[in-house]
C-alpha cells in the first residue's frame, strides 16, 4: 500500500497516543489539586481528545459541513487528511499545509504557549518552596502565566485544526480559566495582604503592557 492509499482517519492509535502526550506535559506543569482544578484541567483534556478525534480518529466536522465545502471548494477531496487543515484550504493554500501560513501561525502560538508554561512553573516552584510570591520571569509581565499559556496552546490548534467542536469549547475553557484566576487572586491577597495587591496593580492580569518589555529592557 502506497501513501496514497492510506487511511486518512480511522487512526485511533494516534488518537490516543496524542491525546496522551500533550495531557501528561499540561498535567505535569498544572498539577491540579483542588476540585475546580480537576475540572479546569478535565474541559482542557477533553479539548484536547476533541481535537485529536477530529484529526485522526473521525471528522465530524467535515461531514456535517461536507455540502457547504465540495460547493465551494469542488476542487478539493475533504476526506483526505491534509484537507483537514480548512484554513489553509479555505484561503486557498494548495501546497502542502504543514507550511501553510495559519500552520505556521498554529507552531508560534503554540510553541510560546509551551515555553511560558515552562518558564512559569519554574518560578511557581521557587516561590512556593520559599513561601514566597512569584513576582519574577513570566510573573512580571502577567498574573497568571500557566493560564495564559494554555489559552496560546488552544488557539494554536484552532488555526491548525479547527472544527466546530473546539471552536465551542474554546469560549468555555477560557471563561473557566479567567474565573479561576479570580478565585485565586482572592485566595492571594488572603494569604499575601498589601503585598499581591501592590503587586496586581503594577501587573495586568492576562496581557502584559506594551511597553512592559522595552521599558524594563532600558532601565537594565
């Protein structure tokens, strides 16, 4: 059997080993422990299965849209699997998609989304050895790194691999993620007083400044 002939979805191996890798690095930087935590995390995995389904397992979403895509695009076969990556299709990207501009777009997202969840939990983990608050590294530019990184991972598949179904789910997760950040944050000033709410007003929550590293890069 040639590459042309193989299977474009039906892959549930990949599937499930997919879906696996990218859970264990969130759970390994997340490590949720409290039952709003468990259920942040469980929306974020089941995005991720959602994702990976779609991808190698069964394309709901180019079934349900299959009339509204052969008619306007009657050019394409939708069922083999670079198809998959509608953006690139849409806008009309014939090359192979890996490099494609929204697949591209999907790597940087998703690459920095990886690097600021790396970074962050390294300084969490100091701070939370020394009792003390993480104020340094990502820390410094916003208040809640992990979170923002995971919502960059999301938005990255999106314009890699978008369907209907995580394209709802998307909303919802970072509804989930910016109230959890609240109850958080009053959990902080508990624990920390006049020092997290000195430090929150210096410090956007999600989107850091932009001036915020030009000017700490020429006060060095």
């Amino acid at each position: 059997m040639n590459a042309s002939d193989a299977p474009a979805y039906g892959l549930w191996s990949l599937v499930i080993i997919n879906s696996l890798v990218f859970i264990i690095f969130a759970f390994s930087f997340a490590k949720p422990q409290t039952s709003r935590d468990w259920r942040s995390f469980g929306a974020f995995s089941a995005f991720l299965v959602a994702l990976f389904t779609e991808m190698y397992g069964f394309p709901l979403t180019i079934y349900l849209l299959s009339g509204w895509l052969t008619s306007k695009f009657p050019e394409v076969d939708f069922f083999a699997h670079d198809s998959g990556h509608l953006l690139e299709v849409m806008f009309g990207w014939r090359s192979n998609p890996h490099f494609g501009p929204f697949h591209l777009l999907s790597a940087i997202f998703m690459g920095g989304g990886f690097l600021l969840l790396a970074s962050a939990w390294n300084v969490l983990y100091q701070a939370q050895r020394s009792r003390q608050l993480a104020t340094t590294g990502p820390y410094a530019h916003v208040r809640h790194p992990q979170y923002v990184g995971f919502i960059l991972i999301m938005f990255g598949f999106l314009f890699q691999w978008p369907t209907l179904i995580t394209l709802v789910m998307f909303p919802i997760l970072v509804y989930m993620y910016v109230r959890l950040a609240h109850i958080e944050e009053r959990e902080a000033v508990a624990a920390f007083g006049d020092e997290y709410l000195r430090y929150s007003k210096r410090t956007p929550a999600f989107f850091p400044r932009p001036d915020a590293f030009t000017s700490r890069s020429h006060g060095m």
